[in-house]
C-alpha cells in the first residue's frame, strides 16, 4: 500500500532541507469501513511509515486505512477532538495535554513507537557546550509545550535558568522545524533542541555542533518520543480493530529492527514518491542511529515527563492525574471474548 494513494484534497506545507514540500490533509467521514489514522512523515514516525508502506497494517485489517499527515502534534489532538481522526502517532507532551484537556476523556496510549530520536544542537563557537555560556543565547524549540520544549525549559530549570519571559536571561523560541533549520541557516539563532531527521539536517547542511542526545537525561536513557494513540470511543467500540492495530504495530517494529537497510530504503522511497524529494543516505542513517524503534511506550518516561510538564505550569494550577491514561488491554481482550461469545 502506497500512502500517497490515500490522502485528499488539501494542501499543508513543510520544509525538507530547504525544499518546499506539499503534505495534503483532509477531513473523513467517520465510518466501521476504514480507520483513520494520522502521523508525521519524519523518521521518528517510521512504525506508521514502514508498517503501511510495506502492507504490515493493511494485512491485519478488513478496514480501509484513511492516512491525514501533519508537521504538529498539537494539530493532531485538535483533529482527534473534532473527530476526524481515530488513532494516531504522536509525542508525549500533545498527548499529556490532549488527555488533561478533555478530563480524561478523549484518547487512550495504546503503544510506544520510538524511544529518543532528539538532540541539542548549537553553531559552532556558540559557547553553548557550557551552561555558564546560556546568558543571552537564543535557543528555538517547535511548538510550546511540545515534547522537545518542555525538554528544554526543563533543562534550563535544572540549571538554574529561566526563559527571558519568566524573568530569565535566555531566549526560547518556540517555531516550527522548517523555520528552525532556516534561522540556524542564517545565523539567528543560537542553537535548537529538535528531533530527527532536524538534528542531524543542522549537524550534516549546517555544520551545527550536535551537543548532546537528549537520552542522557533520562532515567535509563530511555525516553518514550512517538506514542501510538486511540480516541477513545473508536477504541471502545472497535477493541478488534485496536488489537489488530497494535498487533501490527508490534509487528512492524520487529520487521524494521531486523531489516535496518531495507527500512532506510522504505522510508527514503515514501519522501520520494509522497513529496518529490528524499534526503541524502547519510542524514537518514545518522538520524536512524540516534532513535530506537520499540513498542514499548516506556510509561516511566511519560509519567517523568508529566511531571516535568507540571512543574514547568504546562499542565494547570489544580494537579493534574494521568493514571488512566494507558490503555488496558487486559480489559478490551475480555470485553471482545465476550462480544465473541455473545
């Protein structure tokens, strides 16, 4: 199954090395006859990539796979609150939020899909090698709150600096990947803490100096950046179809991890035939090799980074309680054997 072949009419713009790349998004209708499901076309987003290329997903399903791509994950919660999305996959800051704004209510982790994949990345002689050098520097992270900025600011708190606009001496930026890569081009920023393949597009286009891969901040290394997410509804009324899904899932990561080569040559074909351009061999291997492709959605990792979110104020005033957050599939398998069963 090709993506390309499933996507509407619509257009969204993103920014591959430079080039300008169109992405088409669309509204669907909601239907038992397909599944919905939405991602971003980088590398840290391989599972969905790979998983649909190679018909992994569509072998496990009597559902037509709708494919909505975007280059935001808060856009994604906002497209699974409105119902035009059913699953999809996302980084765990969006996910925290989307859960807590709907009390709970809206969507459920049903996986994990990829651990690290982030880096910290600053012009040379910079100074920012040294956290004595930070005073002053303009340093650019994607959207506010998601998971690359809350990793920032919390690394910014631990050593003892704040942003210029809590009262701090450091500039955070908060634009998207495509302007990042542009102001690094021109000298406007300091440096960047962005995922795959972004970091190493400044390492390898930008002579950036890759200061450190944010997994050394984490407990075990490890920490969950794409989730595999379902509204919660569909999940509820279609338990058959989410197994399947996770199945497939789980499924597709062992394919990737035992066929490393044809999983770069998979996703170098998808930018080509998708968006009419790939990047170099060697971005694409440098940025393979800084992300783990796993299932497991590291739960300690996103309750840590629950509780980093919070402590920054992103997450309200009143606490805030994500212990239901994870979907229970020990759950849904009785309810299906029971629907089975009649």
């Amino acid at each position: 199954m090709k993506i390309g072949y499933l996507i509407g009419i619509g257009i969204g713009v993103i920014v591959i090395a430079g080039s300008m790349i169109s992405i088409n998004q669309y509204y669907i209708d909601s239907s038992e006859e397909k599944i919905r499901i939405a991602f971003f076309p980088s590398i840290v987003h391989a599972v969905p990539i790979v998983g649909i290329e190679n018909g992994i997903f569509e072998e496990n399903l009597s559902q037509k796979i709708d494919v909505k791509i975007f280059d935001s994950g808060p856009q994604v919660i906002e497209s699974l609150f409105s119902n035009s999305i059913d699953i999809a996959y996302v980084g765990p800051g969006p996910v925290i939020n989307g859960y807590l704004k709907s009390d709970g209510e809206a969507l459920k982790i049903l996986a994990g899909a990829a651990d690290g994949g982030a880096s910290f990345v600053a012009q040379k002689d910079s100074g920012l090698d040294s956290i004595e050098n930070f005073d002053g520097k303009r340093i650019a992270a994607p959207q506010i709150s998601n998971t690359q900025d809350v990793s920032l600011r919390h690394y910014l708190s631990t050593n003892g600096l704040q942003p210029v606009e809590k009262g701090g001496t450091v500039y955070v930026l908060n634009i998207s990947n495509p302007d990042i890569y542009t102001l690094f081009a021109k000298g406007d920023i300091d440096g960047a803490w962005v995922p795959e393949p972004w970091a190493t597009m400044l390492v390898q286009d930008l002579d950036g100096v890759r200061i450190f891969n944010e997994s050394q901040f984490w407990p075990d290394k490890q920490f969950s950046s794409v989730l595999l997410i379902g509204r919660t509804d569909y999940v509820e009324n279609n338990p058959e179809v989410i197994q399947n899904w996770i199945e497939s899932n789980e499924k597709t990561v062992q394919w990737i991890n035992e066929n490393p080569e044809q999983t770069k040559k998979v996703y170098s074909e998808f930018l080509t035939d998708y968006m009419g351009k790939t990047l170099p061999d060697e971005i694409i291997d440098e940025s393979f090799s800084n992300l783990i492709i796993t299932s497991d959605p590291l739960k300690k990792s996103v309750y840590t980074f629950a509780e980093r979110a919070d402590s920054l104020g992103y997450l309200g005033r009143s606490g805030y309680d994500i212990s239901e957050i994870f979907y229970d599939h020990t759950f849904s398998m009785t309810l299906l054997e029971e629907n089975q069963n009649g």
